[in-house]
C-alpha cells in the first residue's frame, strides 16, 4: 500500500482549480500508469479531495509518488515517465531506454546552497544560469559522460518533497548500457563515490547522494502525541557522567544515520561495565567461598575463581556479561515489558526474528519471563554485526551489518529500544547535584 500523504507532498494541492480539468488528468495518468503496467491509488484526503498515488518500480519494490494537482499531473504528462524507474533509497531514477542515471546530490557538511554553488561552479550573477560540469571518457568503445549541475525537471517531479524544488542538484551519467535495477545502482554508486572522494581530496568539501526519507519511516510510523498533562520543569537535582551524557546526546543527534545512533547508546551503557561487572563478579566469588565443598588446595576450585575474575579490559568477565550485569543492575523487568509492550508495533517486531539483523527474539508471550538476559543478547548480537567483521566475533561468524543498506534501515525499534536503555543506565548511575 501507499503511504500516507505527508506535508512535503500536499503542498501543491490545487484547491481552487477546475475539479472537471483534475478529474480528467487524473484520468489520463491512471490510464497511462495501467497500459505500462505501473500500479496506482487513489486516496482522498482530508477534506475529500482526491489525489493520486503512482508506484513506481524500484527493484523488487516500488517507491509510491503522489501527485495531488492538476499542475503536477499536467507537468509529468508531459514525459515519457513511464520509462523511468527509481534506484534503491536514493532520490535517483534510471532510463533504460535512454542509458542515463540522475540522482540528487548535496554536501554533507551542511553548507550553503550560494556557497557550494560558488565552490563548484565559480561566481554567478544572480539569476544567470549555470554551466554544468562535464567529464567525458571512452570505456569499452562506449563514451560515457558524467554532468554535475541542476537537477531535470523529470527528476525533480518525480522525487516531489523538498527536491521537487527548483536548485537541486544532480549528478547525470549518461551513456552507460544499463539493463537492470541492480546494475544501475552499482554503477551510481562507483562512479559518484570515486568522484565525490576526488572532489573530497582535491577542493575539501564532500558531496552525497540524497537518500530519500521516505526509505527510511517504519510502515505507517507517526510521531507519537505528547502527554495530555505534561510535568512542570524543577530545578535539577541529579548530575550524570559528562562522558556518557556526551554519548546520549550524540546518539540523539545522529537522526538519519542509525548504525551510529545504536552504537553512541550502545557506549553509554558500556561506560558502566567496569561498575555494575565488579557487583556481578564479587557475588560470584561470594557464592563460591562459601560453598561449604570449596577447597583452596585443589585447582579446580581455585579455576572457578579465576573464572569468575576474568574480564576483557575494565570490567570482569566477557562483554556480553558485562552487559547482562549492567542491565540487571539498572532495568526493572517490569518497566522494560511495559516499554517493549506500549506500542503494538514494537512489541510484534520484537517477538519475531529481526531478518538480516538477528535471530534473536523476545519471549513477550510468557508473562512471566525476565525479559533482561534476553534483551541484552539481543543488543549484544547486533552490536557485533556492526563493529566486527566476518569471523571476527569470539562467538564465531558474523555478518558485517553496512551503513546505507537494507538492514541498517530496520533498526528503527532497536535504536529506540538502546534509547531506553542508555537511559535507565544513566539514571541509574546518577548522583546528587553537586556545584
């Protein structure tokens, strides 16, 4: 199904136009859409208007479009966009027919739009339009040219939101043989990561191509209501750790890149692995001595100390311990099964595997199960995806998890779920206010 309408998209809602001229639009661009195949919906909005909903192909998928005036279906009547298809999360399209890629590009380091025009195309005058930059080469007896300007019009109404506006940029390659999705997003991606690393190298700003936010909501994700009775503000009475309040606060910062908003979270909690480990290892010990069999002159017993002494830099014991310790320490069962079941979305995620993220799956069906160790596993289980490589883990292979892909983009609950974590963590460890 479609998404919803949002407010990038409604913008150009025609609300005092001829509702005759749209109907008819809206009739030739679902007939257009039918005889190449690409499926449609009609949705109404608020106030009982209609608009239409075109699902372009994108792989195995397809990216929904809306176009809700009669302008904007007036406008993309006019191409041939039937033709065109749309390459993975970017705001990227293809043209088989034609051998040409365009994707929308902007710097990452937020800079200016007059600036970075500055930087790529020299001064302009106001108003003047600019020259593309063009870069030709001879491969394999074909002539492939790779533009770097203001992004087409095609391109701009079939990405609509923000890049739907006049000013974009794009990076055009043309004369490329291209067949399939695949392998038209394999060539976008080496031919725009080799020049923009160039670019990176030779004139110190960076450029990216856009992905598109859509990619990235969970399906039918709304933000979620404030509280109808909101707390009133006192003045602080507890401090936390500079180091990990640093971690939190950049793993909230990081929105749009979620394999650092899990580890940022991850390292708060990690933070108090040498405190809550050393509770877990001294009750160990505590339990082996005074075992009534413990014997000092025998190896065996003296090995089940040092087992239970060992760790891995400042704690004791492995990591995965380490943090089942802390989560102990810091998380009553209770509250984290309230938090895991308050949304129903989360709590349906949680309860089957994650594909391509992990196996593990909490027990939220036995009332009566700590649902701690499991959590932990879980969290621990991805952490490893994302900062080992294969076969890296002691706990044998491990699929490396990659910024941008498929997978990365499900982590939505999980980084929620390490945004509360990191938080009943940091409460945990707090002190009183001291100036």
């Amino acid at each position: 199904m479609s998404e919803d309408l949002t407010t990038d998209d409604i913008e150009d809602i025609d609300e005092e136009g001829n509702p005759e001229v749209l109907e008819e639009l809206q009739k030739n661009l679902l007939e257009r859409c039918k005889d190449a195949g690409i499926e449609t919906e009609i949705k109404d909005y608020f106030d009982g208007d209609r608009y239409v909903s075109v699902g372009m192909p994108n792989g195995r998928e397809k990216r929904w479009t809306i176009f809700s005036s009669a302008e904007s279906i007036s406008e993309i009547l006019r191409y041939e966009f039937e033709k065109y298809i749309f390459l993975g999360e970017f705001v990227a399209i293809a043209n088989y027919s034609d051998n040409t890629i365009e994707a929308v590009i902007r710097p990452i380091n937020g800079m200016s739009r007059s600036f970075i025009y500055r930087r790529i195309f020299g001064e302009i005058e106001e108003g003047e339009d600019i020259d593309p930059i063009i870069l030709e080469e001879s491969y394999l007896g074909r002539a492939i040219k790779i533009e770097i300007g203001e992004a087409s019009e095609i391109l701009r109404l079939l990405a609509k939101g923000p890049f739907g506006r006049s000013g974009a940029l794009s990076i055009k390659i043309s004369g490329v043989n291209i067949s399939q999705h695949n392998q038209s997003l394999q060539i976008l991606r080496k031919l725009s990561d080799s020049l923009f690393f160039q670019l990176d190298l030779q004139d110190g700003f960076a450029l990216s191509l856009v992905r598109d936010r859509r990619h990235t909501r969970r399906p039918g994700y709304r933000p979620r209501r404030r509280p109808p009775e909101r707390a009133e503000l006192e003045f602080p009475k507890i401090e936390f750790d500079e180091g990990p309040s640093s971690l939190y606060w950049y793993g909230r910062s990081a929105v749009g890149m979620p394999l650092l908003q899990f580890l940022a979270f991850y390292q708060v909690i990690e933070y108090y692995y040498p405190t809550y480990s050393q509770e877990e290892a001294r009750r160990r010990i505590r339990a082996i001595l005074k075992d009534p069999t413990f014997r000092t002159d025998r190896d065996g017993d003296i090995g089940k100390v040092l087992t239970a002494v060992s760790g891995h830099g400042r704690g004791f014991g492995d990591e995965r311990s380490q943090l089942r310790a802390t989560i102990n320490a810091c998380i009553d069962t209770n509250e984290l099964r309230g938090f895991l079941e308050e949304d129903q979305e989360r709590s349906e995620f949680f309860s089957a595997k994650q594909k391509g993220l992990t196996d593990h799956k909490l027990p939220l069906n036995n009332s009566d199960a700590d649902l701690r160790a499991p959590v932990a596993d879980l969290i621990y289980d991805i952490r490893c995806k994302i900062v080992h490589t294969k076969g890296e883990s002691s706990d044998g292979e491990v699929e490396l998890l990659l910024p941008f892909s498929k997978e990365a983009e499900l982590l939505f609950f999980d980084i929620e779920l390490m945004q509360f974590v990191a938080r009943k963590v940091l409460i945990a460890a707090g002190a009183p206010l001291s100036l």
